[in-house]
C-alpha cells in the first residue's frame, strides 16, 4: 500500500496548531477538533506522509455498539454533567488505527554486572553495615518475539490501558477498510524504528540476564557484548474508538478496543448537579419534617 493508492488520496492530513499532532483522515470524515486536545485550531493539509505497509487487526465493535458502551459507561456516572451524553459530544466519536511495529530477534552474548551484597549488625550503640561488591558475568542467548515498537510516540500508554488485543487475528491490511477510518501517523523515520527495537531487545536480552540467580541487594549492568540477528519487523494497525471532551477546561478522554471492546475513561461529578440534588434533598426532609412535626402536634 503506497500513497499513489487511488483509496489513499482520498485521505487528507488533519493538523493541530496547539498541539502539533497530526491525523490521516479519509475525506467523507469531517473533523471539527483535534481528536488530541479538542482545539478548533486544525488545519486540513493534502497527504504528505506515507501510511505504512502493515497487517491490521479489523474493527469488530462497530461505531454504534462503540457509542452503546460509552453510553452505558456513562450511565454508570449518577451525577454527571449532560455535556457527556450529547449528540454534539458523541457524534465526535472516531475509530482509529494506530500503527505498531513488532520486532523480533535472536539474541546472543554476555553482560558484566556489578553486583552489591550488605550486611548489618549492631554491637552496642553502634551500627555496622559491610557492603561486597562482585563482579558478575552472565551469557547465553535467546529469542526474543513481537517486542511492541510505539512509533506514534504518543498512543503506548494509552493501548496498555485498552489491551489486550487478540493477535491471532491479524489480517493482511485491507485499504478499503484502513481508508474508511482515520490513521495516526509514524512519528518516527525507519532508522529511529531499527535503533529503537535494538536498543529494546538489547534492555529486554540484559532484564532476563538479570533474572538468572542473582540474588543480591544491587545489580547494575555495566558493560555488555550483544549480538543480534535473524531479526524481524511487522507493522501492525491496532483498532481503537477515541473520545475526548472537554469539559471546565480539563480533557476527558474515553478509549475503547476496537477489538474486544474494552473501555477507559473516566467521567467528573457535576458540582451543580450535586448542588441541586443535596438542595432538593433538604426540602424533602423539611417537608416530611413539618408534617411529622404538625402530624404529632395535632
Ligand atoms: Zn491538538
């Protein structure tokens, strides 16, 4: 899939002046705020940035059963402002792909650790501590698969929150339906990519070195030699529904797996809706009190 895709022309760039993030849009989807940060101050630009060769996980929670679990989350509120469920809050709703890289590898080598031991007594009213240092050295070599690569730099937290996703599912990208959503675009060149899943792997290959018996108080990796092979990458578009409503000056995003259909988003008490329930409130008790009061006085 290339930009000269007939499909893909007819998606625009839409960008935010406030927050400098940007979003593939196909053209029949009008956007009135940036989905990010809900400013108004978007520009819609011709395409420039190439939407990536990848698989895709397909949306299986339609638009209209992704707005019945927001609704429903919403119902879950009591004293929530109106703004939440209005028609002009939740026609906002869009699903997007969010592009992921997974990489794989093999792994081979070594890594130094200088590792602490300490003990402590008291003899009297003193304090000892003896602290050891050892050097340590272990090696081995491993596989590692499907190490998740956010090349959006802005969306790692936000599918931890929404995950999990059901990889076997994956599919061969279909533009048709791609085009049909919006996209987030690669933040990242394809040399930032590669350093990055390397420099993951390598973090990944010293964690599990870490692991491998060694018991004591600090260990901090201070040198290795890590050699990396048969390695892999795949691009994969993740489904999700964004919502983010503004609401007295704050942000208020709603996330749902496009997938599975798991929702986070949390919804603000209504201070005035408060007020006027603890205000109804008193008068009842008032009124039941009166007639209680004249009731027994009578
Ligand atoms: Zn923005």
């Amino acid at each position: 899939m290339d930009v000269e895709n007939k499909e893909v022309q007819e998606m625009y760039e839409c960008f935010c002046n406030d927050c400098n993030k940007e979003l593939i849009v196909n053209k029949n989807i009008d956007i009135k705020s940036c989905i990010y940060c809900k400013s108004k101050n978007i520009e819609k630009r011709e395409l420039t940035k190439k939407i990536p060769k990848a698989h895709q996980i397909p949306f299986k929670i339609s638009k209209k059963d992704a707005l019945i679990i927001y609704e429903k989350q919403c119902r879950k509120a009591i004293f929530k402002s109106s703004i939440f469920l209005s028609k002009t809050t939740t026609q906002e709703l869009i699903g997007v792909y969010v592009p992921f890289y997974l990489y794989s590898c093999e792994c081979n080598g070594i890594v130094e650790f200088e590792c602490i031991k300490s003990t402590k007594w008291k003899t009297g009213s003193y304090k000892y501590e003896k602290v050891d240092k050892y050097l340590v050295t272990r090696g081995g070599n491993m596989s590692l698969e499907n190490i998740p690569i956010d090349t959006t730099k802005n969306f790692k937290d936000i599918i931890d929150l929404i995950s999990p996703y059901d990889y076997s599912k994956i599919e061969e990208a279909n533009t048709t339906l791609i085009t049909s959503s919006a996209i987030v675009p690669n933040k990242m060149t394809n040399d930032e990519i590669l350093k990055e899943s390397v420099g993951k792997a390598k973090v990944c290959f010293m964690e599990e070195m870490k692991k491998s018996d060694l018991n004591y108080k600090e260990i901090t990796p201070i040198k290795n030699s890590i050699n990396i092979y048969n390695s892999k990458m795949s691009c994969i578009l993740l489904p999700i529904y964004v919502l983010n409503i503004k609401y007295k000056n704050k942000l208020y995003p709603f996330y749902i797996n496009g997938q599975t259909g798991k929702v986070f988003g949390n919804i603000p008490f209504s201070i005035s809706k408060l007020i006027i329930i603890w205000i109804v409130l008193l008068i009842i008790i008032f009124i039941l009190s009166s007639l209680i009061y004249f009731g027994v006085m009578s």
